[in-house]
C-alpha cells in the first residue's frame, strides 16, 4: 500500500505538495479501468458512513461522490437543506456538529460561503473533503481537470494552459491557478478586467484579449459566468461577451494544434463556447472530465479514510 495521503482532510489545494497530488491522481488510475467493468463493487469503505452535505445545487461533483463511496462499499446519505432544519434557522456549524453527533466516518461539504468547509472541519472528527466552498477552492475538481490533462497529454509540466472566462468569482479557477503551477504547467489568465483575479499569483499572466491569451495553448479551459455570484451591473456592463471571449472553432484554430477543450460545466452553449465544439470528440475532454471525475473522488475517499480502516 502506498504512503498514506498526510493530511486529515481535503479542503483545498492550499497546502498539498506536487507530491500528494501525484499521490491522488495515481490512486485514481486504476479506478478508470474498474469504473469501465461490468461490475462496479468494493469493499473497502464497507461499514463506513459517508454524508454529502451540498447547500447548493451539483449535478456532476454531488453524483460522483454519491456513486464512488457507494462503488466503494460505504453507505452514503445525502443531506438535504431544503428539507433540513436550515429552514428553520439551524447554523452551519449546529448542523455540522449535529450530523458528526451521528457519527459520519467523511463529511463531503458543498456550501456557498466562503471557507465553509475549514469551519465544519473544525467542529467535527471526521476528514472532511470540500467540495466547493463559494469562490474558495473545489479541490476535487482542479484534481479530475489534472487528471484528464495528464491521461491526454502525458504529462502536465511544460503545457501552456489558458483558464478563461469568469475567473474572479470561479472555485474552480481558484483549485487550478493553484495545483496547474505546482505540476509545472505556464498558466494564463484570459478575460474580462472584471472576472480577472484584481491580482493574479505570481508567474501566472492575465489577458483580457481572448486570441492573445489562448495563442498556442495546449489546453484551452472554458469557465461559465457565475452570474449568482457576481456584483450588480457587471454582467450588464459585459457586452457582446460571445463575440469577445465565447470559443469558436475559428477561434481556437489559434491555439496549439491538437489542443484540447475542457469545461468544469455546466456549460451555457452559445455564450462561453460554441455548442458544436463541446461535442467535437477530437477537442473537447468534457465528459472525459466528469468520467474521471468518479476515479478521483474514489481515490481521495480511499485514501482519506485508510487511518480509520486500520
Ligand atoms: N463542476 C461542477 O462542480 O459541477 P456541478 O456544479 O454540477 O457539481
């Protein structure tokens, strides 16, 4: 059995070495082929109790943890705060410290505020993954958006990646701009000046011109407007914001020429990529992403639970 994964939870990619994440994505490699097979079961989780706490909405990262804990064996109830006693005024941490009372072996937390999941951490004795925490991190994603890269292209370190779109308000950006560097990837940043980081991490360059910024990339990642999270009249003020920054096939034909597209999702056709290239199997990776995601998540489930296992 490998090292173990040195730390008790997983609430971003702050703090995690090029080591531990190496760690998870080589975990996660056999999960691909076993996901494929006829008969998706293991036991390793058997007897654990997983509880996915998602106060806001998830297709992809809610099912995925739902069926790689069940996949593993653990048994897995989701918790719901629309039918929860949050409507009736109950806090984040009363809730937290209420289900960690029904003793939880993992808590998967998905919350609008930022740094939510550091807090429920605090108050529970179970690892605690995040599974996207405002515009904080979603480690998980940024970890299935490294796998992909590396099952693509061999390799992360030396790919020049653009993240474009709203990057100021995504988690999502904010996993990546963090985990892509460390892997040794040139990273750029490529959108408007109001869904640019006010100051981007060092070694990382922004671009506010969409040909400039995706000129020979490898990798050329899409991010939706996070309209809910955005500041009144910005979204107005964006403009013909397909015509300046929606990726076309025209429009990559200017990054590298086997680059690949990827979309955390959920996508909104027609206005940050064109519908035709999302479904291009040649370019687009995006529902090789939401595949591995599932691997991903098994292995940090895994790996996160191995000190309880004995
Ligand atoms: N990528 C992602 O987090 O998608 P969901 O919101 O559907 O989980």
């Amino acid at each position: 059995m490998p090292a173990p994964f040195p730390h008790p939870h997983l609430l971003g990619i702050e703090g995690l070495s090029a080591a531990d994440i190496n760690l998870i994505l080589d975990e996660a490699e056999p999960w691909i082929a076993f996901n494929r097979g006829a008969r998706k079961a293991d036991d390793r989780l058997a007897g654990l109790t997983q509880i996915n706490a998602f106060f806001e909405n998830s297709t992809r990262t809610l099912f995925s943890f739902e069926i790689a804990g069940k996949r593993l064996g653990a048994q897995v109830s989701n918790f719901h705060p629309a039918a929860s006693s949050v409507r009736k005024g109950e806090s984040l941490i009363d809730t937290a410290q209420t289900l960690n009372a029904m003793r939880p072996d993992l808590i998967v937390i998905r919350h609008e505020a930022n740094g939510a999941a550091v807090e429920v951490a605090a108050h529970v004795d179970c690892p605690v993954i995040n599974a996207g925490d405002g515009q904080g991190e979603h480690p998980t994603q940024a970890l299935l958006d490294a796998l992909t890269i590396r099952r693509r292209f061999g390799r992360i370190d030396g790919l020049k990646l653009a993240i474009c779109g709203d990057i100021r308000h995504s988690r999502v950006a904010g996993s990546n701009m963090r985990l892509l560097p460390l892997l040794g990837a040139e990273l750029r940043l490529v959108g408007p000046d109001a869904l640019l980081p006010a100051s981007p991490p060092a070694g990382v360059t922004a671009f506010t011109d969409m040909d400039e910024g995706i000129a020979g990339a490898d990798v050329v990642m899409m991010l939706r407007i996070q309209r809910e999270r955005l500041e009144a009249g910005v979204a107005d003020a964006l403009g013909d914001y397909h015509a300046r920054y929606g990726l076309t096939r025209a429009r990559l034909a200017g990054a590298a020429p086997d680059a690949i597209v990827m979309h955390p999702g959920p996508m909104n056709r027609g206005v940050e990529i064109d519908g035709d290239l999302a479904d291009d199997p040649e370019r687009s990776v995006i529902l090789e992403q939401v595949e591995y995601g599932v691997a991903v998540r098994m292995a940090c489930l895994d790996l996160l639970t191995r000190s309880r296992r004995g």
